[in-house]
C-alpha cells in the first residue's frame, strides 16, 4: 500500500483501510514504510499541513504499534539489532 506518498488522503486510506482489509500488524508494517518519508519532512523547513501531517502520522503509528504490543520493539531497540 506504501506506493502513494505520504499525506492525509493517504492516511485516511490507511485508516479505513485497517478498519475493513488490514490487520494491526499489516497497518503497522504500513506506517514504519513511512517513517523515512517522515523523517525527512520532520527536518525540513515545516508548514502548518506538514506539522499536523507529522502529527497525524505519528499518533496514529503510536497506536498501531500498542495494537500489537510492539511499542518498545519498534522505538526503543535499534533496527539494525532486529
């Protein structure tokens, strides 16, 4: 699902589309495709959308990953020690 970029349409998508087709864990693995994508816009020069964006992006990444008890997996061990 990670061929749109990231924006608040696709968000909305990647909501509903949780609440019908994907699994926590599917809407997980979804989320942290975009996590560089996120990255990026949190350094550079934000706008008012690109904050609530980042926002919205990372709310909504925090609750996926306490879907599927994975939160200090995910943020607190380095991935490159997965």
């Amino acid at each position: 699902m990670k061929n749109q970029p990231l924006s608040m349409v696709q968000l909305s998508a990647l909501a509903t589309a949780s609440s019908v087709t994907l699994s926590a864990t599917e809407l997980v693995d979804t989320l942290s495709d975009y996590e560089a994508e996120a990255t990026l816009l949190s350094t550079s020069n934000n706008t008012g959308s690109d904050v609530e964006l980042l926002s919205s992006f990372y709310a909504s990444y925090l609750i996926a990953l306490l879907l599927v008890d994975d939160l200090l997996v995910r943020w607190f061990i380095p991935p490159w020690t997965h």
